[in-house]
C-alpha cells in the first residue's frame, strides 16, 4: 500500500485490521469490502478481500477478487482457493483443470498439497473416496518430517481416509494431525477424541457379538468375521511416527489418482467471466481479461477448514 497517501493507507489498514480481526465471517467480510472501495487498484486488498469472501462461503465473489488480486500481484499461491471455489461452485472440471495445468510443477511444494487436498474434496464429492485418499499419498506423508503445513495434510488425509471407512487408520492421523497442530488451527484433537471413543465402542460391540456366536457348541469359527471396519489398519498400527499406512491405504486403488484422472485436465478452462469483477472494482484498465488465469490461492487451513471436504 505504498503507493497510496500516507492517511489513506491508514484508513485502509485500519479496516483490514478489523477484517482479520472479526469472528463472524460475514462481518469480516464487509470491513475487506470497504477497504476495498477505498484502494481497489492494491493486489493486497484484492486478495484480503478475495479470502474474506471464501471465508464467508461467498464462492463467485472470491473466485473474481482472487482473480483480480492475482492479475494484480502476479502470484499463484490463490491457485488453491480458486480451485475450491470451482469445486463449490458445481465446476469441478474447471477446479481439475486448475489443479492439473502444467504450470502447477513450477509452483512451491506448499501449493501443491494444497490443491491436492482440494483435489481429494472432488473426489469424495464425485463418490471415489478410495481415490480421494490416493491423492493424498505424497511423500511428505511418511518422510517423518513435520513442516507448517504437515498438520493440514495430515487432517485431509484423516478424513478421507474416515469417508473411505477405514476408521482406525483415520483416528491414528487424526492423532498425528493434532500432534502437529501446534497452534490448534483445526479440530484434529476433537476428533480423535470423538473416534477413539468409537473405536472403542466398536471392539466393545464386537466381543459381545463373538461372545453370543460362540456359546454355543458346535458353533466352528463364529468369532473370526468380527470388526469389518477394522479392515486395513495393520498399515496404521506399525507406524512409530513414520506414517507407513499411507503405503498401504491405495490397496485396490489406482497409483495415482492424477494419472487415472488425467482426462479431467481437459476440462474447460475457467472462463474469466465471473463478470463484474472490475465493474465492482472501478478498475476500468485492469478487468479487461481474466481467462488466462485459471485460479488462486491463499493458505493450506483456509483451503482445508473452510469448505467441507465431502
């Protein structure tokens, strides 16, 4: 904001202050939008803007701020946030397009897991959670390294898995993601929480269903079809912090789920016409053309905690 007068620039920061600052989203929201009236032609603004409407659940508003910020800025660290919007808005062939445009290789590692939670959110929204936990088998999964976005990889990995049903591998990330949560930025202790609970009650129920099959006599190997759910996890329990159930939770899965899904990068290209964008903005120099842009992002919590992954 240095290019703006000093009083200016301090009336503007003031009402980004308050945006940060404001617990409900929507309130959020209106304290970005006025900063925004009073600088529109600053990337910075356009972008608090852009994540204040994600956060809000104003989809199409994002994706134009996001845009614009973009043009506006020059970075792609928006790609994942625009990609969700996509996915929100009903478009997950454009979301897929974003996620899978070749330019993504040349992006920060960061970016990149982030779309890949997004990428895993399509396909539990498609009804493959099987392949919404392939996506998320990267490396940093199971390299034993924590980094400030291992707790949000960690989560999606956690609830993907739990949408695939494989209950206890989910509860075992949901601990690690809690574990790297230093700042408790997600709920990952809850739920935990919640499914050792569960667990629990599930092996309780399942003793006593052992227990009734096999009173009587004459009843041959009754108690060894207990706890289905329980299917997979020996790949959770061997793990000593290295996170080894992600090599075996793609059993009957494709390898990668980019690969099998390689057609969804030729969806259609975002069409840059989320209209009003500059007519809102008063940019009369800087709406002329959107298309090319595809999408943006902001942080892995915001593209993880605020849309539904399912």
């Amino acid at each position: 904001m240095r290019t703006l007068p000093s009083d200016l620039a301090d009336a503007v920061a003031r009402r980004l202050v308050a945006a940060d600052l404001a617990e409900d989203p929507e309130q959020a929201y209106q304290f970005a939008l006025a900063a925004r009236r009073l600088a529109a032609r600053v990337g910075v603004v356009r972008e608090a803007c852009g994540i204040a409407a994600y956060r809000a659940g104003r989809w199409a508003d994002a994706l134009a701020e996001l845009r614009t910020a973009r043009r506006l800025t020059g970075r792609s660290s928006y790609l994942p946030l625009m990609a969700d919007c996509e996915r929100a808005l009903g478009r997950p062939d454009r979301a897929l397009s974003i996620i899978n445009d070749p330019s993504v290789r040349d992006l920060g590692r960061e970016v990149q897991i982030e779309l890949r939670i997004v990428e895993s959110g399509i396909r539990r929204d498609e009804g493959r959670p099987a392949a919404a936990v392939v996506a998320l088998q990267v490396p940093e999964l199971t390299d034993g390294r924590l980094r400030p976005w291992s707790a949000g990889l960690f989560y999606a990995y956690a609830d993907a898995l739990l949408d695939a049903g494989r209950l206890e591998e989910a509860r075992d990330w949901f601990g690690r993601a809690a574990a790297a949560d230093t700042g408790e930025e997600t709920d990952a202790a809850e739920r935990f929480e919640s499914l050792d609970t569960a667990v629990f009650e599930d092996l309780a129920a399942t003793d006593g269903g052992e227990d009734a099959t096999s009173g009587g006599a004459g009843v041959t190997g009754s108690g060894e079809s207990a706890a289905p759910s329980r299917e997979g996890a020996t790949g959770g329990e061997s793990a000593s912090g290295s996170g080894a159930s992600a090599t075996g939770s793609g059993a009957g899965v494709p390898d990668s789920d980019s690969a099998t899904d390689g057609d969804d990068s030729g969806g259609d290209a975002p069409d840059g016409g989320d209209g009003g964008e500059d007519a809102v903005d008063g940019d009369s120099g800087t709406g002329a053309d959107d298309s090319g842009s595809g999408g943006g992002g902001a942080t892995a919590t915001d593209a993880q905690n605020t849309r539904p992954a399912g």
